[in-house]
C-alpha cells in the first residue's frame, strides 16, 4: 500500500499514521523526520535546509522533493509506504508522481483525516498545557488550522479528481478512528 495521509493538526495524524504503518506492515514516512535525519547526518541537503530552517524560513520545495525522492529510494518502501506531511501542495503532488513514475508505482491512496475545528482546538489547546508550549494560544491555533485549510484544499482537490481522495472523520476514540480508517482503505 502506497498511501498519503493529510489532516489538520490536532487531528490525530501521527497517533494513526503509527498504527495505520502497523496494521499494513509499512514504514510511516514523516517529512518532519526526514529532515531531522538528513539535518542531524549533515547530508548536502540536510545542510542547505538547515540554511533555511535556522532563520525561520520555509524549505523550498526543491530541497524537501529531494529528500522525499532519497527517502523512497530505500529498500524498505519497496512493498509500501505511508506519507505524512508531504505532499503541502499540487506543485509537490506533482512532484510525488513523477517521483514515483520513476519507481514505476502510483499511490494508492490519498486519506483525508477530517476533524471539527473547535475540537481540534480544544486538542491542540490541552496538548500545549500537558507540554508546556506556551506560545500554543487559541489564536495561534486557530491561525495554523486556517493557513492549513487554505494550502491543503489544493492538494486534496487535486487528489480527489483523480478518485484517490479517502475522507475519514477523526474525531473519536482512537481505536474507532483506526477502524473507521482500515474499513475505508479496505473498502478501495
């Protein structure tokens, strides 16, 4: 199973990607990893993003599409992968297919974590208290998970008319959410 997971923070992305890796015997993929990895390696790109990441700025797309491609290029993606955070936008779901033409697979599956805003920020609000992030205000919150919303409409519209856009609602006990997912990609 190649599968891509997107969902607005607090919904319970990294909880399910760990099972959802689990339950289909792939390795879960985070971008946010692979740049901790290639940052703390000291690799070429590593390097070039730390340029970037040390002084606040975004990655460009052209250095976070050359770690995904390295990172698809191991020999433990071979029978699947589960993506998580990339791809941020169609230019880099266009990317992700030419990636993987290379690799002479397509995705499988792209599965939209759904969850209600005011949920999620009661979430995010009590995950800040429990680790003492206090920057993590209600409206910070509630910025993030409006500039998520405008970036990932793009990709999830682009995905779902390609009929690969899987929606499943997290809001629930974690192991319902689990189930309501495996049912929905063994349902495709």
């Amino acid at each position: 199973m190649r599968l891509v997971l997107v969902g607005p923070p607090g919904a319970g992305k990294g909880t399910q990607a760990a099972r959802l890796a689990e339950e289909f015997s792939i390795p879960a993929i985070s971008t946010g990893d692979i740049f901790r990895t290639n940052v703390k390696g000291e690799t070429p790109l590593g390097k070039k993003a730390q340029e970037y990441m040390s002084v606040g700025a975004l990655v460009p797309d052209e250095v976070t599409n050359a770690m995904v491609k390295d990172r698809l290029g191991h020999d433990d993606v071979a029978a699947g992968f589960l993506l998580d955070g990339y791809p941020r936008n169609p230019e880099q779901a266009v990317e992700l297919d030419a990636m993987l033409a290379e690799l002479g697979v397509e995705l499988d599956t792209v599965l939209e974590i759904t969850a209600d805003t005011d949920e999620v920020t009661r979430r995010l609000l009590n995950r800040a208290r429990l680790e003492g992030r206090v920057d993590d205000t209600e409206d910070v919150i509630r910025t993030r998970l409006e500039i998520y919303a405008e970036s990932t409409a793009p990709v999830t519209a682009f995905y779902d008319s390609r009929g690969v856009l899987v929606r499943v609602d997290g809001i629930g006990d974690v192991d319902d959410v689990t189930k309501r997912i495996v049912a929905a990609l063994d349902a495709r």
